[in-house]
C-alpha cells in the first residue's frame, strides 16, 4: 500500500507541536505493518537541509501563475522518501512557519498552504511516474486542500483515497473570499457544499468536506467535535459526516521519549529501577534554584501558553501546591500575558516555581524525567502528548476529562488502585476548586508512598508505541482502497 503523506511539520526537523510528533513517527510507524510512505511538505529551510540525493521532478507553475519546483528526495534523519516545494519566497523566513515575530500569520499564508495541497494532490494524479500513491493522508488545515483539489483533478486512471485528520478543530485556516480567486479551484467549490464557511473560505472545512474518511486523534474528541460546545462550528457538518469519521488515538515514539535511552536526561532510569529519576528530579531542583528536596512533590507544564490550555487554573490554584510544599516548574511559549504571570509567580517564589520562556526540545526531555506530576489541564485536548510522555517518564497525569486526556489517564479513585487500572488524577469540572481537589489527591497518594510507586511503575509499563495506531491505520486505507 503506497500512502503519501501531507503535512506542514515534521520531528525533528520543525515543530511547533503534537501535529510535528505524529507526521515524524507515522512514517516509520506505517512502514512496519506494510505500507510504503512517501511525504510531501513544504520547503521549509531546516527540512530542505536535510533532503539528500536530490532531484528535480516537476517545475510547475502555481495557480496565481508563480513558478516553483517540486524536489524529491531523501530525509536523511528520518529515512523517508520526500517531495518538497520549492519556493524560497514563501518559505524562507525567519522563526515560526506561520506567523512574523509579532505573531501575525502571514498575509500570504492561503498561497503557501495552498500549494502544499496543489502539490499533494498533482503527486496522487501521476506527477511523479515512478511511484502512485494508493491514499493521501492529509493533516490539519494546512494541509486540507488536498482532497478539495483531488476532487476536480479528473482524467485520473486510479481512484486514490483520501484521509484526512483533524489534530486541533480550533485551527482552523480561514482566509478572505478574495483569497479563493487564486486558489485555482472551480467556482462551485465556493459554497456550503464546498470550502466556504461563513462567507470565508477554510482550508479546514476543505479538508472536513472533501476527504473519503475524517480521522482525529483520540476516540473521544471524535465524538467532542460533533456537538455545539466542541465544534468549533463545524459539528453540523461533522455530524454529517459521522459515518465516515474516526478517532484513533496517537501514540508515543519510543526511539524519542523512552527514559532508559533518552540522551536528553540527567540519569537514565526504567520502571524497575526508579532510582535515576531521583538523580534527575534533584540534578534538576538545584539547577534551577529550586529547594533541593527530594520529598517536595515536583508538578510540571510542557506547554504552548494558550487559553486552550487551562494554564490560567494553574496560576489560580498554585497556592494549593506551594502550600503543601509542593514545587512547579513551567516551560512554555505563547501568549504575553500568560508568560508574564507565570514569570511574576516565578519571582515571587524563586526556591519553589521555575518557569522559562521559549521552545526547548531537550529540555522538556530534563522536565518529564524529573517531575513527579505532569500537568495538563486543557479546556479542550483533541489527543495531548504531554500526558503520555508523562506516563513513560514515571511523571503522573493530572488532566481535565476531556479529549484525548480522557482516554489516556485513569485517576486514582479508590476502585481503580484497587483494580490496578490507575495511572494519573482526573478531575471534571473545568474550574479551580476541581483542580485542586485533584491536586489534594496527588499530595494524598504521594504520602503513601508503596502505592504511587505502584501506580507509577503501572504508567510507565503501559504499551504507548504506535503499533496500535499503525494497524488501525492501514485497516482504513485497506478498507477505503476496497
Ligand atoms: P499541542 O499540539 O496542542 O501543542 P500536544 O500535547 O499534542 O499539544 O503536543 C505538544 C508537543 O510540543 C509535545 O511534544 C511537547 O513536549 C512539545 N512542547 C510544547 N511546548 C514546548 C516547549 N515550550 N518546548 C519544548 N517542547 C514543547
């Protein structure tokens, strides 16, 4: 089975978050249960530095008439077989590949998605004639144009399928409707039955409307994003579509988040021997200037600083871990406010709160293998990585049931220690005084201490690899190709 794969980002070549985790580990993921994956992205600087043996397959001229070229080649660091566009004025800039350093999404951003779709979809038309992808499987609103152009590309000789999956509903890439003049789709594709929503044209909606089968990222979320409250206004057509939508929960790359191997941590340590996550939590409270205090349960946030996130709770309910002794420490980019309340607790409590501002991949590795609690509380969380690398890294969930979240983290209520099913706190209600109940009950378990052993050793054994996701996905693409 050939499957192309469409994206914006790829770990550890670029990444602003779980979609980049997923595109790196899928590839390899898929290649395990039998299918070939080629993937198609835009060419961004760090990504074309890492194509070798390249070719040029096509140069083309995009549909606003502006010429580029399509690469293919060779991802050395990920050993996948690559097309990149080649157009340096679209993607040659600075920092964060959707917005300036004032965090404006570029004016040009329908134009450089637009073409990682166009692209795509000319590839599952014959563009390159060694290699015919059997499905396209296309990512988030930047990809989500694909199956739309895929859709009136005609003179195909093969049906070719198309998924499409949704990693975060709230993203949704909308554009002017004078910015679908240059997309170079018919006009009837401008309507309810089509890429419009709302008199704007979304590459989102592109991808929710056109694709053979919609897939996101956990089971619940699937379900989340047919209702008012979690549809972003998209549910009336989600639930449209609801026979041909799936949730399959993502997954965790083992080569890259597993404490026994990580390059990244202070002490290398696994659920049999716990005793280098100790050497990494106090290598890590003196580093940063934190009370060196083996007992001081340790809370840490591995975050993009958004509302999304429900970090808001945990500057309210912070007192309720500073006062039992507790300690946090915060790595995370985004929002000024949200930054500059973390850095004024940080301040104000130098020996028990760390926070630093910015995007650090080894650093959030030091965070997870030397916390004793990880924190997500997310209002929304389509799957949540952070939980699970939690789980591996012997650092315990406490997250709001929700999304993803939800399907991953069972709280530690009396029957499900008694089960042995337990591995994190959950908490319902999306408000302060349920977080800190939830945080009263991770200080409760923490004092005993035989039984959070037991329940950190159970996450930490839990099978997170992407086998299972791997084999969902190729039971689809081989249904859809039937
Ligand atoms: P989202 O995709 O909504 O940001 P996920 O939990 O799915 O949330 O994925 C977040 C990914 O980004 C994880 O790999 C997490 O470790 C990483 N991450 C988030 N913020 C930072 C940061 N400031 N520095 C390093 N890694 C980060």
């Amino acid at each position: 089975m050939n499957v192309l794969q469409v994206s914006a980002e790829i770990f550890p070549l670029l990444k602003t978050g779980g979609l980049a985790d997923v595109a790196g580990a899928l590839p390899g993921a898929l290649q395990s249960v039998d299918c070939q994956v080629r993937v198609v992205l835009p060419g961004f600087p760090a990504i074309l530095a890492d194509l070798t043996d390249v070719h040029v397959l096509a140069e083309l001229s995009a549909p606003w008439g502006e010429p580029l070229r399509v690469l293919y080649g060779r991802l050395k660091t990920l050993g996948v077989n690559a097309y990149l566009i080649d157009l340096p004025h679209l993607y040659h800039r600075p920092g964060s590949p959707y917005e300036d350093a004032w965090r404006h999404p570029y004016a040009d951003n329908h134009r450089r998605f637009a073409l990682l779709g166009w692209v795509a979809a000319l590839l599952a038309h014959g563009l390159d004639g060694h290699w015919q992808p059997q499905v396209v499987h296309s990512h988030d609103w930047h990809a989500g144009l694909t199956p739309a152009y895929m859709a009136f590309m005609h003179h195909q000789s093969m049906r070719v399928a198309t998924v499409f999956t949704v990693h975060n509903l709230a993203y949704q890439g909308v554009f002017s409707p004078a910015s679908f003049y240059e997309l170079g789709l018919p006009h009837s594709a401008f309507g309810v039955n089509g890429v419009e929503f709302y008199g704007q044209v979304s590459f989102m909606k592109a991808g929710l409307y056109y694709a053979d089968h919609i897939t996101t990222v956990s089971p619940t979320y699937a379900r989340e994003i047919q209702t008012p409250a979690q549809g972003c206004g998209f549910d009336g057509l989600l639930r449209t579509r609801a026979s041909a939508l799936s949730g399959i929960l993502n997954a965790v790359d083992d080569a890259v988040w597993n404490p026994a191997t990580d390059p990244h941590v202070t002490d290398r340590f696994d659920a049999d021997n716990t005793a280098g996550k100790a050497r990494c939590k106090a290598a890590l409270q003196a580093d940063l200037g934190l009370s060196v205090q083996a007992d001081a349960p340790l809370f840490g946030v591995v975050s993009r600083l958004t509302d999304q996130k429900g970090l808001h709770l945990v500057l309210r309910a912070l007192d309720a871990i500073l006062s039992r002794g507790g300690q946090l420490v915060l790595l995370g980019t985004g929002e000024a406010h949200l930054e500059a309340l973390f850095k004024a607790r940080a301040a104000q409590y130098p020996h028990a709160v760390s926070v630093r501002i910015g995007y650090d991949e080894a650093y959030a590795h030091r965070i997870f293998s030397a916390t004793d609690v990880t924190l997500v509380p997310s209002q929304f969380e389509p799957c949540g990585l952070t939980q699970m690398y939690g789980l591996k890294y012997g650092s315990l969930p406490l997250v709001h049931r929700v999304g993803g979240l939800a399907d991953t983290v069972v709280d530690c209520s009396l029957e499900n220690l008694a089960d042995g099913r337990a591995n994190g706190f959950v908490f319902d209600d999306f408000s302060q005084q349920a977080l800190e109940r939830a945080i009263a009950r991770a200080f409760a378990l923490y004092a005993r201490k035989s039984e959070w052993d037991a329940v950190r050793a159970h996450g930490m054994r839990q099978d997170l690899g992407w086998q299972g996701a791997a084999r969902q996905y190729a039971a689809l693409y081989q249904h859809l190709c039937a």
